[in-house]
C-alpha cells in the first residue's frame, strides 16, 4: 500500500462527537444525499474494505464507524487485548475516499447514566449465544445507537457473522428502523481462512491448522450435493475433518476444540427436522486461545 502522510490521514473527516455526526446526517439527508454505513471494530482487512465497496455502490456519502464495543465483550473476553489499529485503519479508509470516520469515545456512547440494552433472547441464545450469553445484546444495542447516530439509508455486514445479520434483520424489522440491511460474501485468505481482526492472535501453525475449518464446509457442501441429507451424519463428518484433517499434529497450542457445529434454518436459527432449501452451516471453534467461527449456505434442493 502506498505510504501516506499524517498530513493526508489528517484530511479524512474523523468525527468523534454524537451530536457532530448527527447534525452532519440530517444536512446530508436534507439535500437528499443517500447515506451508507459500515460499523466495524477497526483493526481493519479485506473483509471491512469489501463492505465499503458495497456501501459506496448503493449510496452517495459513505460513513465507517470504529468503535470496539465493551458490552458486546464478556467478563473474561479479550476487550482489552483486541487489535487496535486506528491509525493504520485512517490510512485505508483515506485510500477509500470514505466521507466520514465515525470514532466516538467509550464515554461518548455509554455515558455513566446508560440504561438501555435490546435483547432478542430466542435468537441471542442460540449457536455463539450459547458461549457468549450477553454477546447479542451488546451488538443489537450498539448498532441500534448507531443507527440513530449516522440515520443510514443502507447499512453493510459481513456473512461472515451469519447469526448476527440474522439477529439485525429481526431488530430492523420488530422496531422499524428505516435502514435497509446489505451483506456482503465472506472474504478469505488464499488459504480459505476467513479473514477476522482476530487472526492477529494466531501463530503461522494456528493459522495453517485453522484452514481446515473451510476445506471442511466445501467437502461437507461436496457430501451433500452427493445426496447426504442426515444431519447428524453430517455433523460427524465435520467433527471428523476438524479434528483429524490438520496440516499440523494437534498440540496443546494449535488443536482445534469444537464450541459448535450446527445446520440451522436462516429463518429462525432452528435445526430444521428435515432437511430442503437453503440452510445455514455455522461452526465455532478455538484454536488456542483464539475463537473463530465460519460458515457457508448450502442448498438441500440439488
Ligand atoms: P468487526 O470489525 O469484526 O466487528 O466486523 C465489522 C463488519 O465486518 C461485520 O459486519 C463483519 O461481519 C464484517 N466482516 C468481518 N470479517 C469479514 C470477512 N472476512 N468477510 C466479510 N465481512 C467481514
């Protein structure tokens, strides 16, 4: 990437202010100039750029968001060590052209008097839900706060976190926000490892090891359109390619462990009792210290 001077990531606009971001969306939206919004955690890689392309192709004015979420952390999750790379982040988004940097402060967002969370606890509970039981009410509430912030017309995700766009459609919908929810493919390395701000975390070892968790959903995807259609055959086949399939002998620092593998309608994150259309397979695990999830959509009909 080319090298950009402080001078040059000082004209990107970074607002940092609330009540700034909201003046300057209702100038915009008076003009009748649509805006696109793409929230993120910063420590940022192909997969947010991605969704920055898709942003800037359904909207005239484009705003990224770089805020690491303490509530949607638990007690003993890495909020503290997650990569911050704000800097680095500015430089990207100035080669982006991106209109506006919104960065606000912890404080800014959840001042000492905050009280408000939003919960779907009948989709917050299920797959991640189950190891990170409050992890949806902090994402629902913050994208809900940030909505109201940066008032978007369309706003972008990742499938890369399948359940949570899932849960964010719900809340546009139950509570009528009037923003249209855009996702984008999930980006990967040449290795087929999703791309996630937390591979940082990860040794080349780990990394190497953790690409067998998509060589497993494209061979599980290859079972399937071969005419597999038990779901707990399905789900010891992926067991089996995660646990045995490693380019790297599985030690104490590089196994995989299993959080969860599930087949779900997109609809309601429910196991379907048979198996047609298309389904969602989702998969959790840890590879060390470091979660890491994954999925793809496969259709039942073929
Ligand atoms: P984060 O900064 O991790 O909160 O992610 C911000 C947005 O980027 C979310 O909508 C994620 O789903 C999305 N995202 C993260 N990784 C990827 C990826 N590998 N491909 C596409 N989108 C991604």
């Amino acid at each position: 990437m080319k090298k950009i001077t402080t001078r040059a990531r000082r004209s990107i606009k970074v607002i940092n202010k609330t009540s700034e971001m909201q003046k300057i969306s209702k100038k915009i939206r008076r003009r009748n100039i649509s805006i696109g919004f793409v929230p993120t955690m910063g420590a940022l890689h192909k997969g947010h750029i991605s969704l920055i392309d898709i942003a800037r192709k359904h909207s005239q004015f484009v705003v990224v968001s770089i805020f690491v979420n303490p509530t949607q952390f638990g007690p003993k999750e890495d909020f503290s060590n997650y990569p911050r790379t704000f800097n680095k982040d500015l430089d990207c988004l100035f080669e982006k052209k991106v209109d506006i940097v919104f960065a606000p402060t912890i404080n800014e967002i959840y001042p000492e008097e905050y009280g408000t969370y939003i919960d779907i606890p009948d989709f917050s509970n299920k797959l991640c839900g189950k190891s990170r039981p409050t992890h949806f009410k902090g994402v629902c509430t913050i994208v809900a706060k940030l909505f109201n912030i940066v008032s978007p017309d369309i706003a972008v995700f990742g499938e890369k976190d399948a359940q949570q766009v899932i849960i964010l459609k719900k809340m546009v919908k139950d509570l009528n926000f009037p923003v249209k929810i855009i996702t984008g493919k999930i980006i990967r390395e040449p290795s087929g490892l999703a791309m996630s701000s937390r591979n940082k975390y990860l040794t080349d070892k780990q990394k190497q090891n953790a690409s067998i968790i998509y060589k497993t959903l494209k061979e599980t995807e290859k079972k399937i359109n071969n005419g597999e259609r038990n779901i707990q055959n399905l789900k010891k086949f992926i067991r089996n390619g995660l646990l045995t399939k490693m380019d790297h002998p599985a030690t104490a620092e590089n196994e995989l462990k299993i959080d969860y593998i599930e087949i779900i309608n997109k609809d309601n994150l429910q196991q379907p009792k048979t198996l047609k259309g298309e389904c969602l397979i989702a998969i959790a695990v840890w590879c060390g210290k470091t979660r890491l999830i994954d999925n793809i959509t496969v259709n039942f009909n073929h």
